[in-house]
C-alpha cells in the first residue's frame, strides 16, 4: 500500500492514527489507542471477534466518542450516527459562513459598483480550493509527509472509503472530515480579499490563492492539525513548538489577516481613498451576512470538536458568549468615543469576539471566555479605529483589525485561559503553553508575511494585480463580470 | 406659461400636493434629489472613516402652470412647505413655450 | 457546596433533579429517577460499578432519551451524542431566528429611514441579555429559589462543567442547556419592539430590557419550566397552576405579545400615523426573514423536546404543519375579504402559525395542529387588519395582534387539544387542564401588563422613552446610529 | 386495520415495511428483516423478551443504522437519536432551500415589479402542498396501492404515532419521514414556475400545481421511492424499470424540468420578449439564494441516506465536490466563450451541479463525482445559452436547461457511474443499469410532457394561464398582491 | 436651443429613444420620476392600513436640440410615446440660452 | 437670474461641488440621471442573454445663479468635471423669472 511506503514507518503510524485532529476532544482522549486500532488493520492480522463486555464497552465508546477496544474486530466499525450527524451539520455551517455568509457580510461594507466582484471571490474560490483539496491539498495537509507538509498518498482521496473512520476521529466519517476541513480552506483565502476589496483583479484573486494554499495554508494547516505536525502539542511528542489551536486561531485567523496586511500594502491604496466617501452600500446585507457568520461559527468551533461530545459543548457555549458579549463591548466603546452605537459596530465586535475565542473555544471555561469578549470588543476597535488611520495603508474591510489583530490576541490568550477544568488536553501542555503560543504566532506571521509578499510579486509581475484605474472607478462589477449588482428601476 | 420647480424637505411632498390640488392643479411631476444648502449634513462614521454627508435628500416638484395661476400655486406651495428651519428649500419660475398633452396631442394651456 | 445551603434540602433537590425543563420529553419520563441520581452525587457516596445488564440499560436509555441506572456509577454519564448534536443544532437554529431572522422580519416592515435601528434592536439584546444571562439570569431561572424566581448559586454559571448532564434532561449537555435557553431569553424581548418600531429611542430599549428581564422574563421562566415552578403542571406536584406550556407559549409570545401592547400605548404613536403612509420598505427582507423564523422554528419546537425523540418528532411535525397551513390560511381570508393574497399575508400567517403550535407542539396530534391552523390563520388575521383599527394603537409591526393575540390563543387550545396520544404527560394533567391554561394566561398577562406599564414609566420619566420629533422624521438610523441601510448610487 | 385490507397480503407488507425509502441506506440493508420486522406487529403476536445478546445486537444496529433482531420486542424501538436527529436537520435544510432559498435565488432573477410573485408563488405552493400531503399526499406516495400510486389508509396521517419507525427507515421517526418526503413535494413544483416567471397568474400557479401533484408527483415518487413503485429497482424485485435514484433526479428535477418546458411554450413569451431588456434584478439576492441551496442540498441528499452513516457521509461528500466544482467549471467555461466569468455563472453552475449529482450522490465515489461536474458545468451551460436561443422558448428563469436537461444527464450518468464501492446495493443491480436509467428517464419525460400539457390546457380554458397585457407591462406585484417589492425613499 | 422636458410612460423609452435617434439626436438624458395626475394610482395594503399609491413612476426625458429640430423631435416623441391611454404624459419646451460640451469647451448648438 | 444644469461623470460630483463653493455658491440641487449620448455603454450577458447599457450614470447639477456669476461659474463647472475623455457631459444655461426662500419668503437674488 504506496501510503505505507513512503516516509517511515513512524510517520506512517502517525498518519495512519490520525491526522487525527483538530478539535480538543481528540485532546483528551488517548491518541495510543488509535495508532494501536489502526496498526491492526494496517499489518492486516484477521482480528478476534469482540466478547459481550467489549461489544458493550465500544458502545459506550461511540456515546463518549471514545476509541473502540483494541485489537478486536468491532461490530460497530463504520461513523457513529451522532458525531456523524454533528459534523455533517458543521460542515454545513461552515460552508453556510462563506455561501453566503461571508460574501454578505463583505459585500454589504463595499460600494455598490463592486458588491458582485465581492460574491465572485467568494465563489471563485470556493470552487478553486475545492478542486485543489481534492486533487493534493487534502493529502498535502493530513496524509503522512514530515512535520511541515504532508504527502500525495491520499491524492484524489485514493484509498478513502465510506464507512473508513479515524482520519478525523474515532466516530466520524473520514470523508466527513475531509469536507468539514474543505470548509476551513475555503473560507481562509476568502477572508483575505476582505482588504484588498474594490481593486483587485479577479485574475489575480485566483492565481494568488492557487499559490499561496500550497505555500501557506496546506504547510500551516498540517503543522498545526496533523498528528506529525511541528506545531501540534497535543498529538505529536516531538512537535518542534508544542501549542494548541482549537479551530484555527493561526490556520484560519492570522495566516489571513497578516497576509491580508501585506497583499494591501502592495497592492496600494484605492483610487480617491481618504478622500471621496466610500461608504458601505449596505449595512443591511453586512449584518445579514454577521448573523449568518454567528450560526455558522457553531459549526467552525463546536464542530472542531469532531464529536457531539461535551467538549463540543463547551465549544459551543463559550462561542456564543464571546460572540455576542464582544459586539455589545465594541458598540459601547463606540458609543463612548465616537458619540454612537453602530450596527457596523455590533457586527465587528460579534465576529472579532469570534476570531478571539477560535484557538480557545474548547480549551478555556465560561468565565474566560467573556474576559476574552472584552479584550475582543476593545482591542480590534482601536486597531481598525486609530492604528490603520495612524499607519495610513488601505485595508478595506479591516481583515487585518480583525483577522490578524484578534487572531493573534486569541492564539496568545489562549495560551493564559486554557485550563483543564475545560479540556484535560490541557493539563500535560499546560507548563510554558503562554511561550510556545507566542512562538506559533510568531512562525505564523513570519510564513504569511514572507510567502504573501512573494506571492504577490509573482503575480504583480505576471499578470498583474490591479484592475485598470478605469476599471476601478467604474466599478468592477460590471468591467470585470459583466453584471450589476442591482437594477432598482 | 410657467413651470414652477419646487425644492422641498421630503415629509412636506403629501401638504404641497394637497395646496396645490386646492387649487385645481391636477398634474405634476415629483423626483427625488440631493440639497447641498446652507442645512448642514449628518455625519456618519463606519469603523475609522468619518463621512460628511453634505448631501441632504429633498424632493423637487416640477408643475407646469398657466400664467393665471402662478401667482396663488407659488403662495401655495411656500405655506405648505414652510418650517421656518434652516432647509426648508426653494422654489423657482421659468418660462415654459409650449405643452403637449402626449394622448389627445393637445399643446398650450389646455395641455396642462 | 453553595447551592445546596439554600433555601431547602426540598428546594435543592428540585434544582439538582431539574431545572429540568422546557419540554415534553421531560414530562413523559420519571423524573423521580433524574432526582435519585443527583442526589447520590450530592451526598458523594461512591457509587457501585454497573452491572453488564445495568451498562445495557443505560445505553438503551440513550437511544430511548430515558433515566439512566440509579444508584450506579454510569459508564456514559456525560451528554449522548445525537440528543446533544440535536439540542446545539436546535440552538443554532434558534439564534437563528434572531440573528438574522428576526431582524429582517422586523426590518423589512419599517421604513428605510428606520431599518437600521431594527437591526440594532436586535443586536443590543443579543449582547445584553447574554450578559445577564452569563452574571445572574440562567441562575435565577433555573437555579433552586422559590416558586417565582429562582436564586443565585449558580451566577455566573458557577459550578458548571462540560461534562455534566441532568439540568435540562438525560442525555443533553447541561452547557448546551443554559445556551438552549438564553436563545429563548434573546429573542422574547426582542419581539416586544417590533410594536415600537420607528420612534423608540435606543437607550431606551436597551434600559426597559434590562429591567423587563428581571422583572417579567426571569420569573415567568421560572414559574413555568423549573421544576418547583408556580405555573410548571408536569414537574412540580405541588404547582399553584398546573399548567403545561412547550416551548413558550405564555413565556415567550404571551409576555412580550401583552407588553408590546402597554408599551406601544404609553409610547404613542408615530408621527403621522394614519397619515402619512408607512408602507413596509423591503417586502423581500420580510419575507427572507420569514423563512429564516419558519427554519429556525424548528430548533424552538422540536428542540424544546430535549433530545432527537419521539416527541421531538411530533412537535418537529405539528410545527411544520401549523405554520405552512396558517400561512396559507391567512392569505386565502385576505383573498376574500381584501381582493388579494399579499406576501405580507402568507408571512404574517406563517408566524401566526407558529406562535400558536409553540405552547402544543409536543403535546397535540397533527391533525389537531391542522385545525389550530385554521384558527391561527384567522383570528390574528382579524385582530390585525380590525381591531387595531378599532381600538387605534399603534402596534407598528403587529407584535400584539401576532403574539399577543396568536400566543393566548395556542396557550388556551393547548389545553383543548393536548392529547396522551402525542404524549404520556398529559394523561395525568388533562383533568382541568383547559382551566389551568386559561389560569395560567391570566396571570401571564396581569403580570406583563403590570410590570411594563410601571417599566415604561420608569424609564419615561429617567431617560426617556422617545426619540425626538427631528430626530424620528429623518429616521432614527443616521440620528442613532450613524449609518444609513442603503446607499444605492 | 384498514390499510392491510387494500391490496393484497403482499402489498401490505411492502407497505408496512417501508414505503421505505429513497436512499441507498436503504439499498445496503436487508430489506427482507424490515419485512419480518413489521409483519410481527402486523399479526400482533406478542413478541419475545430479548436477551442480552440481542439488546446488544440491537443496538448495533442503531450505530449501523441497520435492522433490529427480529421477532423479539426491542426495547429501542423507537426513534434512534443520531439518525433521527440528523434525518430533522435534513428536513429543515430541505425546507430552507424553497423558504427562502429558491424563492430568493428565483427572485434576484425577476425584473424588480415581479419579485413578490415569485415569493408568494413559494409561499402559496409550500402551503398548498402542505395542506395536500397531510389531507392525502403522502398516503398515496407510501402507502400501498399498486405499482403506479399508493392508496387512502394513511390519509390524514391516520394510523401514524409519534414513536413509530421504519416507514423511511429502520431509526428514523415515522412523521420525521413524511415532512422530510413534504420537503421535497413543495420543492418540486415550485422549480417549474421559474420557467413561466413573469406572466403567469397566481391563481394559475396554485391550480395548475393542485392537479399536477396528483397527476405528476404523487405517481412518480411512489414509481420510484416506494417499496413496491415500478421504477424501484432497490427495494421491488418484481418492479417494471429497475432504476436508482438517490434524492429525485427524476422525481423532482426531471418531472419539473420537462414541465417547465412544456408549461412555459404553451404559455408563450414575456411581452416583449427577446426586445425589451429583461435582466435580472438583483444579482446578490441570486446569490444569496444560491448559498441557501447549495447548503440545504446537504439535507436534500445527505438526508435521503436516511440515517447518519456512511452512505450519507458519501452522498455529502459528492454533493459538495460536484457543486463547487460546477459552479467553477461555468464560470471558466463563461470566461473563455463570452469573455467574462458572471456571478450567475458561478450560482448557474453550482446548482447544475446540485442537480446532476442528486440521482447519484450515494451511489457513486468522489472520482465519478468530479467527472460528473465537468459535466454539469458544460451541458446545461450550453442547453442555456445556445440551445434555447435556437429554439427560441422564453424558460424565463431556465428551469429546462439547468433542472431538466442537467436532471436527465444526471439519471444517465447515473447509470453509467453507480459503483459498488459507493453502494453495497448497486452490486445486484448495476447489469443493464444504464438502459434501465434510460427506460426511466423516459418514461418520466413522457409522463411529464403528456401531463403537463393536458393540465396547462385545462387551466388555461377555466381560468386562465396569463395575466392582463396591463398587469403583466406593470408588474404582478402591485397587481396580483397589491405590494411592492421595494420602496426605498 | 430648446429644452425638450417629455413626462412618458417608462416602458416607452426605448421607443421614444430610437425614434429620436433616427433624427439624428444623438444625446438626451433621462430620470426616474413619479407623477401625479388623472391617471389613478393603485391601492397597496398591509395588514390593516391602506396606501393609495398616488404617484406612479414615469421617465423624464430631457433633450436640449436646435430651434430647428424642435418641431419633428415633438413629432417623434408624441408619436412613439403615444398609447392613447390616460397618463402618457406631457411633453414641454422652454427656452435654453446657452450650451457647454465640457469635453471640448465648445459652446452653442455645436455642443449639442 | 439663470439656471445652469450641468450633467457630468459621477465621480466628478465632489470637484464640482467645490469649485462651485469656491465661488461662493452656497446652494445647489443633485440628482441621478442617466445619459444617453455618444460615449456607449456596455455590455452585460445574464446566461444566453445579452443587453446593451446605453445609458449610462451621470450626475445632473442644478444651480440658479445670479446673471453676474453665470460666467464664472460656468468656467468653474467646465474646468472641474473636464476628463477630456468621451462622456465628460454637457452644461445648458436657460432663464429663471422668480425664486423664493421658502423659509424666510425672500424672493429674487435674495433668495438664491
Ligand atoms: N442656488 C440654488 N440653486 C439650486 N438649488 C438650491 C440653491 N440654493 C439652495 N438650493 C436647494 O434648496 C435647498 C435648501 O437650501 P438651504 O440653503 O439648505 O436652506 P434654506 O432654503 O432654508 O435657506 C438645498 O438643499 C438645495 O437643494
Ligand atoms: N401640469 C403638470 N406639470 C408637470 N407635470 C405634469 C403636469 N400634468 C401632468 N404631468 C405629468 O404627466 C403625467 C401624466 O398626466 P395624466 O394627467 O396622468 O395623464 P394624461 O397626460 O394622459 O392626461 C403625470 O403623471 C405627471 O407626471
Ligand atoms: N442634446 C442633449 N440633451 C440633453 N442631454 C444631453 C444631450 N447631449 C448629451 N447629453 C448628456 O450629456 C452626456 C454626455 O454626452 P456624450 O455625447 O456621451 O459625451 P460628450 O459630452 O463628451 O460629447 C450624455 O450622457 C447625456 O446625459
């Protein structure tokens, strides 16, 4: 079986065990049982027919989303019907965050010209790093290779089957767990593009992507997630930084946001910025697309659990603490310093609250989570109210105040708050956790803002970046898409 | 004939319909239109950009009248429209040569 | 352990056993053995390992959503997947009919001037009430206490774990629980604005909600769905009322339905009513957020079942049947008496519908929820379009005429149709139940027009309940919030 | 029992043991212990006490999603959970996709003076079909009868309880599947009419759809999804066309995308057709509308796996491959014939590809699934821009050329595709699987074509199929439901 | 100069526009306005409350043309605007003194 | 008095509007229209169909102007909007009789 062959033995059973994992539930469970489970099916002995009392036992295993009994050949080999049925919910979700979450909440804060060139993203690169996962990304991210890319073993999911589980976790379906992480990929780059809104070229948007999934995210995603992965403390012993990210405080949040500042700054300010007024359109679709991006982060974070499972749940609680406490912080702040509570404020405070408690959700209590709220609801404020104004680059819709910003906030708080009161993970990580955050923050940032400039010169110099400043000023809706994105007559 | 171009504050549009109803004025025409005036805008802020919204929205009434009715429309429409705040608008007289009524092809005053 | 101290051993064994809630489920199995099975925590004897036959019990209990073994150290004491994967998809959902259901529903009907200020209506409460729910509310709901209000052991959610079960029902996460509930505690308060739309000041409605919580919503809840409530017929024996009430007929749409109607009056009406035409300004946003409330609904009704069962089947139908029905209803009664069927007809009899299967859904039989369809399509047609006419209040989005009207009406039929046949419970309740229930809107509405009428004062005569006259004819967005909804140029 | 007398002892056990289902769950099971299963409650003998061996096996099976022991009274007779809660999810995805999904992605399309006819089409058709399907609907659709339709016995839901299974599927609650099966009644007519959008009476709508039901959907469904239809090559060994179809490529998208053709020709074009421009209104409420569809596709598909196993995880699987792949496969497509990739060509696509893959979704891999989007992002295209100018037909919203052409491509593939590594029950069928998808699809053409245009005929002589030239040239909104989409001053 | 001011129905503008164009008036400009006249709005409902819809949307179409042209662009305009149904509007002429391309800076009626 | 209607590309609106304020003109009424002239439109396909946009977004200024300031600003106006690109618009001058302040009832240049 070429997935064997290739690279060692070690990162063979490591890969075999897992890829195990995003989530925390993963965390508390022993990762040995698996490898062991999967080592049986790997060297292919016939195993033993289970007794009555580990018949019951792997029964009790699916309801504590549990590993199964060792050895033996498990009546109950296939997904288990309701972390499966979760996770196929969060999967749902999180696309529902990007399809058509995201796309409104950004294309509700750009000028009404270029809302389609904003829906356009969304869907190019929906469509684009789907056709990517499916060919390599999956197996670059999860299957075998070293501690800082995966392998093609997996490539056009050869050798995955419906009814395999354990690529993700114990009860959920391989395959689920391939279109729960398909979502992540997608809405990561997508996120990005909030800065560089209302002047890039669409060309330029998919080719950048194209490149910078292999670069950055498939690289990223697996030392963080992968059960060989340099940055992943939970699962892998030798992991070069030992930190933890529950649902993608550096995949998802940082590598967008720093990449977002970069891309701006070389792609320059928009035409007539600081001085004609570029109001959003449609605060309307904003906090449509926020409260689509609420629900749907249920499924990005408690669905990081890879299990209906109480870690899930307290994913889901200290979610929805964070989310709502830090849009109703933010607003206040508003209120405060700027005379007046925006729903634009609401909306930035609920999703930086989000970003925040991403890399803790199921690492951290209650209670932590709404002092998180806080620093989320005042902290992105000040950096997308006064810092961007000091600074002076053009980040239209504030990926970086608030994907970068909070992204970083939460994978460094998340080194605080993490308590094994929550999540037992936590408890063998716990000693010098604060350090190894910060130094996956700082690698984080140092890919993103090297690969992204790189990246973009390529592009710069090949095709180009920026639509023509004809273009720009009539729109790119209709330059660039041939449509409008509303005819009210 | 006259056409009478009226720069209202929006919530006055049903009043100054009425006036000049009163008056047997069956017709006009209303659009709606931005001020810029001595009425200062709002200003909106999103995140850190502040926006002046110099701009305020108003309605403008176009009426074409006979000569005979100017007079009392113009008296009509300055009572109706009237807060006595800054804003309140303007109205302005223009000659108008000639009016066609598009179905009956109909022109001059009859047309109106 | 605090919690038990107060008030009495009684009280704190209701409290242990319970809070239990909300639904059906709960009524139709023992809760004597949820009681047994805390208080062995409680008293932390070592409890015995379970038997094979003991471990088979427990995990045919999960499937049957029932008690687990008493007495015995359950090897899956923590929450069962698919009742849990249920109970956060029906919290998803739920916060889904706020954000953004609600929202639009509300937002389409006001005025563009206005449509912002909807939007943060919603967004406030969201943030404040998941304060007060986090500090002091889930706790003085579900918490011990008395018969009308519960008490404050569990502020801040203090001594709450993950993994814990039982507050809400067997097998669901008592987490998800309290994050289940605060949904509800989201959105009632947020409907009572709909009747003020256009003219209420945003302080206002953020200070008036603070307090109605404590003074309506908190006591309310606690009479009707904790265990040793006043109104709560299926759990608390001693109930002064024993009344039954699924998932908020008198809680929800009764208490914001009746203090919509006092607080819209002592508000007054909008400039111009009867006037000047206040058409809705977005018919398309209403009838997306109708869709959202029908979808989200679903987490309501079928959700207040407490786990994926048989009852959360029922309600799940009767839901579904009652509002396409009503909708249908509404529009077809508009046909005939007004010449046309309206979009805002078949969204206004959808909600309709809904509000009044909420206080049925898992007690009545879907050919019962047809007829109350039937009902649900008429009555608060009537109330709407006639007698608001006739009395001249200016509920500007009908929140009295829909709720007010719609969840008296389902409270009391409950208690007509409520059969054994869709659920055990009520065979011992169906005795006088159709009085309970007429007894239990009675003290609903005396205490919602009583506390608001002396909240509304209050805040009156502090910060005031109205936006200025200048400031209402621009439109409370730019004057309020700073923003505009729309900038289409 | 009234409905075991109607037809003969074989059709009633057919009946009993399923009407059961759609998916390939199903397929993969033994049919024939359902069967037993049933029979045993049929002839109320009463059943054994299982022992502790079977307790276990049982649930086994819940976690398989497979059948119980038979002859012995389960104690898990009821409802599974995982399944069950999964199987409500899918429902309220499903419903998510007409309310408001379609009515949106529809909507967006129409010129601004019809949006609402295009809403108050959905709504009318959700609850008219709701009204149908409790009243008789769904007893002919699953209850016994002959091949080609079933029979009155479970009329009004007569003889259903809240506790009963097996009907869908072995762990999925009876209702649970009749308001799954009602998602998919109201979706399918309310395809067609965004062929005839624009022109045609409301009151037409709600008509022709009453008698297409019983002549069109009713039949059709039970055909091919009841245990004893004559396309229901899984479940009737003794079936005249043994045909698969997963989630309705023939049922729902073929019958309504054949329809649509005939219904639109018969009814004519638009005024001014082809002369006056007709653009869409608004660009982002199609894509809005387009997210809501791909995402409630998951329940539409997923869903009819009946249960959370590995068949749906497949069927999930290939739905999100083949639609973000379609949906990309257009646009570049676009980009290269026409110079621009559109918006509407990205949503185009991934609906295509929603309705290609929904015959196969759980019969074939993720391989077949990515050449099958290459498909659905080509054919249709073409059938849309080039095959309907040739023809000339105004398919206003172009119901033919995405639910009918790619619905019938679908069926073919389907054939082609269906593997035994996807599916255990393809294995026994997959000889002259293609032909027998081929006989399918005819037939379904033929019933459809043939149906429709005596139905159009009938309505067009009663009632009238148009509105006025004057209400046409000024909208059906203010005309037909005297309201206006928008009013933005 | 003249400026034409025609008040048409908005489904007639293309035919209004082209029967311009064949004049050889390359250059007009429209806007979206509501009229009030004696042609009867409609009545929308919502829920209880009742809204006459008094003014109805009509097109403005604006044309600045030489005095020679005035005549057969009435002409052309009556005639493709017409269809003899209330409320196809008006058509005005008023005086226009002065002309500016901006492009150019040329003035008088070769601007227009 | 004179009123000037100037008709210009959007995005020039914020120029104009200060170089008109540079000369002391403190009021001034903007509307949306579209243009129709020798600049063309594009082109927009929505699956098989296509439609060509001939009209396309300008922006129309109105201004009554006292007789001594029509030249300057017209020279304002002219100089502001210029792009020297295909579609800059045009500037028309025609005669107003009366204005009125609707607040204060001034009427004449006062007024303006
Ligand atoms: N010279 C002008 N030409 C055209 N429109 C004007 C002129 N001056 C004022 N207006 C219009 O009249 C409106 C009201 O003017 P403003 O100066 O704000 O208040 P007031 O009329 O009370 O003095 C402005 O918003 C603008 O639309
Ligand atoms: N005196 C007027 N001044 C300005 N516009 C007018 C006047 N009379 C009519 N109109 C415009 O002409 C339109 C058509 O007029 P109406 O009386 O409805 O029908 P008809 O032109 O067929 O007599 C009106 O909607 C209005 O926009
Ligand atoms: N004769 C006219 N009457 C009214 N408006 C005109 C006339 N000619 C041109 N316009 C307006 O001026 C705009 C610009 O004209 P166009 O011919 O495109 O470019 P240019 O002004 O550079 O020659 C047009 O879009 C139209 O709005």
């Amino acid at each position: 079986m070429k997935k064997y062959t290739i690279p060692s033995r070690l990162a063979a059973v490591a890969l075999a065990a897992g890829c195990v994992l995003t989530g925390g539930s993963a965390f508390s469970q022993e990762t040995v049982t698996t490898v062991t489970e999967t080592i049986a099916v790997v060297e292919t002995v016939a195993p033993a027919e289970p007794t009555v009392e580990q018949r019951i036992a792997d029964l009790e295993a699916y309801v504590n989303n549990g590993a199964r009994t060792p050895d033996v050949a498990s009546k109950v080999s296939g997904p288990g019907p309701g972390h499966n049925a979760w996770q196929m919910a969060s999967t749902a979700l999180v696309l529902f965050m990007t399809l058509p979450g995201l796309a409104l909440f950004y294309g509700g804060l750009v000028r009404s010209k270029n809302v389609l060139s904003v829906l356009a993203m969304t869907l190019g690169i929906a469509g684009l790093v789907t056709i990517l996962w499916f060919l390599c990304g999956y197996s670059l991210t999860f299957s075998g290779g070293s501690a800082f890319l995966g392998d093609l073993a997996q490539a056009c999911f050869n050798g995955m089957k419906p009814g395999n589980v354990g690529a993700g976790y114990h009860w959920i379906s391989d395959y689920i767990w391939a279109m729960f992480q398909l979502t992540f990929a997608i809405i990561t780059p997508a996120l990005i593009f909030g800065a560089t809104a209302e002047r890039m070229k669409f060309s330029a948007v998919l080719l950048f992507t194209a490149i910078w999934m292999f670069v950055v995210y498939f690289p990223l995603a697996h030392m963080v997630w992968a059960a060989n992965g340099f940055m992943c403390g939970p699962l892998n012993p030798d992991a070069g930084i030992k930190a933890i990210d529950f649902a993608g405080g550096t995949v998802v949040h940082m590598s967008s946001g720093w990449s977002a500042l970069v891309l701006c700054i070389i792609l320059g300010p928009r035409l007539g910025f600081g001085k004609q007024p570029m109001a959003p359109h449609s605060m309307v679709l904003c906090m449509i697309g926020t409260g689509m991006l609420f629900v749907g982060w249920f499924g990005f974070n408690a669905g990081s659990a890879l299990g209906a499972d109480a870690i899930a749940s307290n994913a889901f609680t200290t979610t929805f603490l964070c989310a709502a406490t830090a849009g109703f912080v933010w607003a206040m702040v508003e209120w405060i310093t700027r005379g007046k509570p925006s729903v634009l404020g609401f909306c930035s405070g609920i999703v930086a609250g989000l970003v925040v408690i991403t890399p803790a959700a199921g690492f951290v209590t209650p209670s932590s989570a709404m002092i998180m709220a806080v620093a989320a609801g005042i902290v992105p404020f000040f950096a997308v109210v006064y810092l961007k104004k000091m600074i002076g680059y053009d980040d239209a819709l504030d990926t970086f105040g608030v994907h970068g910003v909070g992204g970083t906030m939460g994978a460094i708080l998340t080194g605080v708050f993490a308590s094994a009161e929550a999540n037992s993970v936590v408890e063998g990580l716990k000693d010098g956790l604060l350090m190894n955050q910060i130094l996956a923050s700082v690698l984080t940032i140092v890919l993103s803002v090297v690969a992204t400039a790189i990246i973009a010169y390529i592009v710069k110099f090949t095709i180009g970046l920026r639509a023509s400043e004809e273009v720009e000023s009539t729109g790119l809706d209709t330059a660039e898409h041939g449509e409008e994105g509303y005819l009210l007559d | 004939m006259k056409k009478i171009e009226a720069i209202i504050k929006p919530f006055k549009l049903e009043e100054v319909k009425e006036a000049l109803a009163d008056l047997g004025i069956e017709g006009m025409t209303v659009s709606e239109v931005k001020g810029f005036g001595r009425q200062k805008g709002h200003t909106e802020i999103y995140r850190g950009s502040e926006y002046t919204v110099d701009f305020l929205p108003k309605i403008k009434i176009e009426v074409v009248v006979t000569d005979a009715l100017v007079e009392g429309a113009l008296g009509a429409i300055v009572k109706s429209a009237k807060t006595g705040k800054i804003g309140d608008g303007k109205v302005f007289v223009s000659p108008v040569e000639e009016a066609i009524r598009i179905r009956t092809e109909e022109s001059g005053e009859k047309a109106i």
